[in-house]
C-alpha cells in the first residue's frame, strides 16, 4: 500500500526505488512522537532511511546541506563556497 500510494518514489531523496529496495519511514519519528500508523509512514530508499535515522525530514535536509557545504569547501576552498553562495542567493 504504501509503495502504491508514492509510487514507488522515495519520499526524502526522490529516487525510483524498486519494491525489495523500499523501507517504511516514519514520517514523524517514534522518538519524537509519531504514530505506528497509515498516515505516519512514507515510501524511502535505504539509504535516505537509514541517514535520516530519528530526524524529521526537514532537519534531515538541513543536516546533509551542512554536509554538502562542508564538503564543498573542504575539497574546492572558502573562495568557491563564497561564491557559489552568493550565485544561489542571487536566484
Ligand atoms: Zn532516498
């Protein structure tokens, strides 16, 4: 049902995922109040799932943007990432 209902889609990343690839997300964590419940799971990949771990998908999104950030800078300079920012601020 659940694959259905997202089509197959990972809910957090976006990638097509095969039906033995899929896990059930808690959308709103258990640690953090959520339901064993219809409404509260989401269709994700492995991956994104197992990352996520007890995070909401927001705070995920914020985490590996920090990540991607750290690591830009780490392998291409301050001077890059400054003005990579700048050209997305500018959008
Ligand atoms: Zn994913």
């Amino acid at each position: 049902m659940i694959y259905r209902k997202y089509y197959g889609i990972c809910q957090i990343c976006g990638t097509e995922i095969s039906y033995e690839e899929m896990t059930i997300d808690h959308i709103i964590p258990l640690e953090a109040g959520g339901k064993n419940e219809l409404a509260n799971y989401q269709c994700a990949c492995r991956t994104c799932n197992r990352m996520k771990g007890t995070m909401m998908q927001d705070e995920y999104y914020m985490h590996i943007t920090e990540v991607f950030w750290y690591l830009t800078e780490k392998k291409c300079g301050k001077e890059f990432t400054e003005k990579l920012y700048r050209l997305i601020q500018n959008l």
